[in-house]
C-alpha cells in the first residue's frame, strides 16, 4: 500500500481515468449464464473478476455479480439477471468527486464509462477509500500551508517552493499583529510586564481558536455540517471559547497579579483583572473565528483547511495582544 | 453513512466486536457446492451474502466466495473448493490494530472469531475504513488538545471538560515562556521596538515548526517513516527551516530596521540583523523540532499527534523570542 498511496498523493486534482485498469469480465447481454460460467472458468484471471459488466455494442447496461450468476438458471440471458442502469463513473470524473460518490456507496469496484456510455474499465473502492485517506491526512499541513502534495519524500526544494509563500502571508499577518502591538509602545514602556504576557494572550487565543477551527473542518470532511446548523456551532463555540476563557483568565489573571506585584508595579490587582478580561474577550471571539474562517473559505470556493491557521492566528493574535494592551492603557494610564 | 460516521467516533478506543454483524451465509465444510447454491437461492438475505463461512463444529476453517461456488462442480464438497485458515480478527482486537490490517488486505467482509476460532459473525471492510477516515480527520486537532471524540455534535460541556485540561497545559506553558521574555525586561524597556516583534518571531517559528510537524505526522500516518529514514527526514527538515528562516528572516529584518529608524532607535541596522539571526536560528530549531516532537510522543507509547502544537509552540516560542532578545541584549546593550 506504500507505493500506491505515494502515488495517488502526488496529484490529488486528477481525474478518475488514471486509475481505470481494464475490466477483466465483459460480456453481452444476450449470453446465457451457462455461458458466463463457461468464461468464468476459462478465465485466467478470474481471482480478480467481482463483477461481470454487460454490455451492448460497447454500451454498459448492467452488472452481474457473482452471486447472480449462482442463482441463475443455466439458460437464462445475462439481460434478465443483471442490474440495469448500474452506478458508473464517467471518464474525467474528478477524484475527490469520485471518492465522495464511493463513500456513500461502498462497493468492491466501479465500472468508468465515457460520454456515449461506453464501457472504458473500472477502478477498485479501496484505491478511492485510500485517496480519501491520503487527502484527509494532508488536512492539518494544510492549515499551516503544506500543500497536500507534500508528503515525506518530497524533496527539499520542491517542500520549499510550496511552503514558503505561505510563510511570508504568515509574516506579513504577523506584522500586523506587530503594528497593533507597537501602537501601544508607551504602554509597554510604562508598564513592561504586559510584554511578558504577549505570548500568553497570544497562545491562548490562538490555541482556543485552532480547537475550533478544527472540529469545524472535521464536521466539513465528515459532512456533519450538511445535517447540523452552523448558527448552532457557533453558539457552541462561542460559549466555549468564553467558558474556557474565563476560567484560564482567572489562573492568567491571578499569575499577572502575582509577577505585577514581585516586578513592584502598581495597580497589580486592576492588571491582573485587565489580563482575565482580554483572556475572556479574546478566546470569546476565537470561538468565532474559528467557526468563521473555514467557513469563508469555503464560500469563496477555496479549500476551507487551506491556511486556516494561518488567518485564524492573524485575527486572534490582534484580538488577543490588542485587547489586553488597549484595556491596560485605558484601565491603567 | 453520516449516522454510522458519527457513531463510529464515539468510541474510538473500542473493539472490533462492536461492529459485528450475524454471518448471513454459514455452512459445514460437509455439505457440497449444490447445497450452498440450493442454499443460497433458499435465503432471504442472498444481497448480503459476500462469502459463505465454512464451519467445522462451530469452528471457522475456510471461506467460499461466490466465484468459488460459481467455478465448483456441484458435488464437490465445500471443505475442497474453500480458502483453508482464512484471516479472520479475533474477538476483543483493537480496532485500529483491525483497520491497520483491513488497509493492507482490502476485503469486503472478514470474519470474527473468538479464542477457540469459532466464528462470532463478520465485519465489512468499509466499516474500518470509515473508522480510518474518521480517525484522521480527528488528528489536526488532536495536536491544538482536541480528543478525537469530539465532533461537531458533542455537548458544550463534554467538549470543555475534554478542551479545557491542555488549554491549562498551554498556559502552563506559555508562563515559560513569558518567564524568558520577563527575563529581558530591560532590555525591552530600553529598545521597545522588540515588543514588536515579539509576535512575529513567535508567529513565524511556530508556523514553520507546524510545517515539519504536520509532515512528520503525516508520514507516521501513512505508515512512510517505516521505510524512510527519520535521520534523512530530519536534515530535510533542518535545511528547510534554515532556508525559510533566512528569506522570512530577510524580509523580518528589513522591517525590523524601517520600524527602527521610524521610531529613532539608535543602532536601526544591528537590530535588524538581530532579527534576521534569530529568525534563522528559531526557524532552523522549529525545523527540529516539528520531528522530534510527535516521534517523542510515540516513543513514550503516546498518541504522535495528541498536543504535539502545544508542546511544539512551547519550544519555538521560547527560541524565536528568547533569541531575538537575547541577541539583542548581548550585541546592543
């Protein structure tokens, strides 16, 4: 399974078509089924035939299994005993089309057919079942910009050219993060513990935001979110972040209080206050962004993991950073 | 499938025996093809029949498929024309020891069986891969602290009590690492543009850590760092973290020395230096880190993803912004 999962990993827009291997039992649909197990038997590579396509000039009208055959007289045609019009892909279907289909479906193989109908091969459920696989495992890469081409063996050069620009849309969120930050420059230097307690508030949110985000893309890849309301989630998530954020306020809070305290600044209790509230604001709103941001992604047509980390931490850094040092200035100065 | 998807998840710990169905199709190795056909068009559940189990006293000693039966002559015996000491899952295995399995094989259905290798009943094959999808998808947020029972569905406080431990243990350890920033008080006191860049060095190491992360876990995933070298994938991830720190840390720099010359800090050029430096340095670390973090985890029995960005953004957190203002405090002040 090793091989074949790297390659299907390798292009995962492609068509369904790469995956055809011949059809190794076709007949028409005038034969009798004495006749298909006269093949069956004939048959060199009959340990790979689970289902007997039936055809008309070419066309697919139906499937036979093998369990058909068994309950078949001998002399009845393969038109009386097969499924008419049976599920089949067309040629060019797009994979990820092809495994949503598939696992709804859950049969051994599929047959392909082109435009006119025409019986092209099939494609075994498990080598669709394995993209699905292959492409789910990519989700987490994904939301920090990893293609969901790379994998392990990609090369390095290669890794680089795919991660790299992400990486400078991350720099370039976090320089807005770092303008926000460095419009409160005379709050820092009046009271410089709030410095040491950028990466809480940032940490914080954006962690809370990330368990959001992700339960929200898991409801998308497992297609919970077809059945369960969004405005239900982010209710959900939004009483969550504020659960989780008072009550990780609260330890943030009572820390500050006691560092304020030792570093000697005054007001240590209102700082420590200032810290509970920014916490609890700020894992509030990544509740919502988390909810949001895949969801807009999705909307725009693009892939709703792709750097969703990404833009998520972007609006939790400002929100978090922002508001513990706004409060503090208006609070404190 | 989305009812089943959900279930399945609920308990992900769980043992095959709970996805056990009645065998439809059970025969004594004795009887003979014609039997098993007169049987089969005899039952009333003949769609479900993939394979008939042949038993001896209860014990499960082979398995018929139709094709077998469709090649057989009616008077052999099923004991001759069967597949002999098929695979079968014992009762109680662990279901993800029994999806690792069906990945590798690919049959529609397997047999269970108990100790004494009497047959219990079968599981289909899609089933497990179902539990494969649904366990992947839970991974991305695995690593931010979300169980991978949790759903879109869960209730609000089933969802905190699972979330809210690690949210403690994140901020546990975001204390470490504004104990390092508290460490260089002065030094932000007197050159606050660092403040600053506080979140973009943590920002840009973390993401870039993520990256190997999501990699390294993806190899794990799809069973590649079996065959490839996790010392070779470790250089990769070195190199990488260097290159990218080195363009990011560019880019960082020559924002760093804007800012500085805007805001009239003396020594503009040597602080953005200092931010390229550690730029690179936190990123090459992250690049090390994001291997040797999920593969710790397992060493120590522990699921590979479970919190690996938590544990991973403690690290990088504390290298990019550590050596920012270490750098800073030694070359500047």
């Amino acid at each position: 399974a090793g091989a074949s999962t790297q390659a299907a990993a390798s292009d995962i827009d492609a068509r369904i078509d790469e995956l055809v291997v011949p059809a190794p039992a076709i007949l028409e649909s005038t034969k009798t089924a004495a006749e298909a197990v006269a093949f069956l038997v004939a048959s060199e590579s009959v340990a790979e035939i689970t289902y007997i396509f039936v055809v008309d000039a070419g066309r697919l009208v139906g499937v036979v299994g093998m369990r058909d055959i068994v309950l078949a007289k001998p002399g009845q045609r393969l038109a009386e005993i097969m499924v008419g019009e049976p599920f089949a892909f067309k040629s060019g279907t797009d994979i990820d089309a092809a495994v949503r289909a598939a696992l709804a479906r859950h049969y051994p193989v599929y047959p392909v057919v082109d435009d006119e109908g025409r019986l092209l091969g099939s494609v075994r459920g498990w080598q669709l079942f394995e993209r699905v696989v292959v492409e789910v495992s990519g989700q987490a890469g994904a939301q920090v910009g990893v293609s969901r081409e790379e994998q392990v063996t990609t090369p390095i050069l290669s890794a680089f050219r795919m991660r790299h620009p992400w990486l400078q849309v991350n720099l370039l969120t976090a320089f807005v993060a770092a303008f926000v930050v460095g419009m409160f420059e005379d709050t820092i230097t009046q009271i410089v513990a709030l410095a040491a307690f950028l990466p809480v508030l940032a940490g914080q949110s954006g962690n809370t935001g990330c368990q959001a985000l992700a339960i929200t893309l898991r409801g998308l890849t497992l297609g919970q979110l077809d059945e369960y309301p969004v405005g239900k989630l982010l209710r959900k998530e939004i009483l969550l972040g504020a659960l989780n954020g008072f009550v990780v306020g609260i330890v943030a809070g009572v820390a500050m209080w006691l560092y304020a305290s030792m570093s000697g600044e005054a007001n240590a209790v209102m700082l420590g206050v200032v810290i509970l509230v920014a916490m609890l604001g700020a894992c509030t709103g990544s509740g919502i962004f988390g909810v949001v941001v895949p969801l807009t992604l999705k909307r725009f047509g693009a892939d709703p993991a792709m750097a969703s980390s990404i833009f998520l931490t972007t609006f939790t850094d400002i929100l978090g950073m922002g508001l513990m040092l706004f409060l503090a200035s208006w609070v404190l100065l």
